[in-house]
C-alpha cells in the first residue's frame, strides 16, 4: 500500500476530506426537514402495526437485543408513550442483529421485557431501515430515535434525549429551523472526526507496518485543532500501539491522558477495561492505572469510576472494585444520574463485594 509523504500538509489534508465528507452528507443525508423514508419491516412482533407515517407525530427508535445502553432506554421510552398515548405513536425497530433465527431472538427478548416495552415493536427487513434512516442520517450508534411529525423528521437523538423536543412538537411550538441548523453542526462535526481518524488510522498502519518513527510522526500530526475529543482518540491510539511495544512511551501516554480530565480518564479506563482481556495482559500494570482512575479526587464522572471498578475486578482486585463501585453509587445518588445506571452499578458492586469476601 502507498502511503502520501510523511512532510504532507496533515491540515490540507483533513480539510479536504472534510470538504468531500460534507458535501456528500448534505447531498446525500437524512436531517430535520427531509421527508421520512418508508417504514419497512420484516414483522411487527408487539402492538399494532404501522405503516404509513404521514399523518400525525411518530417516534421510531432503533435498538437492538445485544444493546445495553437500548435495554436502559427502554422504561423512560415506555412512560413517554404512555404519557403521549393517543397523540404519539412509538416504534422500536430492532436493528443490526446477528444470528439464525433473528425473528425468533426478537420476539424472546421482547417477551422478556413484559412492561419494560409497553410500545410497538418491530424487526428490520434485513438491513433497509439500517441502511435508509440509521446510514442516510449519519447514526452510527444505538440506541437512536427519530421524530416525526406528518412525514417530515423534526429531531434526531438519544431517547434519553427526546423528553424537551417530543413535548414542544406534540405542542405545536419545536423550532425546526434550530434543529435543522444543530444537525448540520453534528453532522460537520462526524465529518472533522472522520477526516482526523483517517490521517491517524493511516499512522497507526505504519507504525503496525514496522515503521515506527514514520507512523508516529503522521498519528502526532494530524490536526485536532485543539478539540479535546480528537486529541483523547490520538493518544488512545498511541496506547494501543505502545502498550506491548514501548513501555516508557506506553507510561508516558497514560499520563497524559489522565492529565486531559475526566473525559480523559474515562476513556483510559475503557482503554483498560479492554486491554486486560488480551491474551498475556500485564494485569498488574493496567490495575495500577485503573486504581489510580478509582482512587483519584479530581476530576471523574460516574461511567469513570463504574468502568475503572469493572477493570478492577478484572485485575483480580475485588477489594479496590468495591471501593471503587461504592464511591460510584454514592456520586450517581447525588448527581441524580439515570436509575438505570445505579441498578446494573449496584448489581456489579454486590458480585465485587461477594468476590472481596471469597478472596479474604
């Protein structure tokens, strides 16, 4: 494979991609203010089924039964539609499923969820609805849900989201203009990201390759312009490529990114969380790191510390997952964060502690 010269401008670079990533998005895409696609599923497996969208307010969620962040929206999905009953209808389509009998792993899923999902729920038609909402609109991630109103799409997100939009359109008072103007800004956004990742991924191949200096250079220099996010996703990077190769750089790295805050340090314990699965993981270096995330009084936010006391487990150290997942609950109670995540915390730290008591 050929690979531009290492003295390249990395800005024009990124720029032009994100020029072209623009330009086909605008040209191409599914937004606030596009006419919906059709519904169009394999079968509805709970509550009536719906087939024309063109009349009235519609919320269409895409989930899927491996999902767990799906599974945690699915309650506030349900009070929604109870709320709204009569002037919204909600679907839940499963999407991007694996498996033989995908129609037969829904409907159990859904059978086991009883009130849970108190909404129509439907299976995708292999991948259509995948690919003409989820892909024409740029989503890459589940849980997503879309609103409509009459045909026309009004809002695109989190269904944790949706509680401020769905209400000022079934009012009549949603701002379309400023939703259209908001995606757009996302939309640029995926595409700056994107172009970034490119220019990385293209060092990371290098530095795989056996050319380390060269793809080094190439990963540091691409151009984050100062976005804390892209500069996370470069040193994350790094990590994966030093961890087994360069310990001084490997150390080095996990400093820094610990040193760029909480977004910094929960991504690291995600980094760590998976490392310690690889085959030969130095558990006991990657435990030192995610202690230091549990045991620090800077900055850290609940999924940080709920990721670093998973890790901990993982390194064999239930006593620091204990402390680290007891801390966790006590911020989610007093930041008011989703009940959700406080039941499957809660849950994680009543199997630290039984493994802390084996283990004593």
């Amino acid at each position: 494979m050929a690979f531009a010269p290492y003295n390249v401008d990395m800005r024009a670079v990124i720029a032009s991609a994100i020029a072209l990533l623009a330009a086909f998005s605008s040209a191409q895409g599914l937004g606030p203010g596009e006419p919906a696609p059709p519904i169009k599923v394999a079968e509805f497996v709970k509550g009536k089924a719906v087939t024309d969208l063109s009349k009235g307010v519609f919320v269409v969620e895409f989930w899927a039964t491996w999902c767990s962040p799906c599974i945690q929206s699915m309650p506030h999905i349900s009070s929604l539609a109870k709320k709204y009953e009569g002037k919204v209808t909600v679907i839940g389509v499963s999407v991007w499923e694996q498996g033989d009998d995908i129609a037969g792993l829904v409907k159990k899923f859904v059978e086991g969820q009883g009130d849970r999902m108190s909404y129509n729920v439907a299976l995708d038609e292999g991948m259509t609805m995948a690919e003409t909402w989820m892909k024409a609109a740029d989503q890459r991630g589940i849980p997503a849900t879309f609103i409509l109103n009459d045909g026309v799409v009004q809002w695109i997100g989190h269904p944790m989201s949706m509680d401020e939009p769905l209400e000022q359109i079934v009012r009549g008072t949603f701002d379309l203009a400023t939703a259209q103007t908001a995606f757009a800004a996302e939309r640029a956004r995926t595409a700056k990201f994107d172009a970034f990742m490119a220019v990385v991924k293209r060092g990371a191949e290098l530095y795989r390759s056996g050319d380390r200096e060269a793809g080094r250079s190439q990963i540091e220099s691409a151009d984050s312009g100062g976005d804390t996010e892209l500069n996370i996703q470069r040193k994350s990077t790094l990590l994966e490529l030093y961890i087994d190769a360069e310990p001084l750089r490997f150390r080095r790295t996990v400093n820094e990114l610990f040193e760029l805050g909480r977004e910094g340090r929960t991504n690291l314990a995600f980094f760590c969380l998976n490392a310690v699965h690889a085959p030969g993981a130095n558990k006991a270096m990657i435990g030192q790191i995610v202690a230091r995330i549990a045991s620090d009084t800077g900055e850290i936010d609940p999924l940080g510390l709920y990721i670093a006391g998973l890790a901990l487990m993982e390194c064999e150290n239930p006593e620091g997952a204990v402390k680290a997942l007891e801390r966790c609950v006590k911020m989610i109670k007093e930041q008011n964060v989703s009940r959700e995540l406080l039941a499957e915390v809660t849950e994680s730290l009543k199997v630290a502690r039984e493994r802390a008591a084996a283990s004593s």
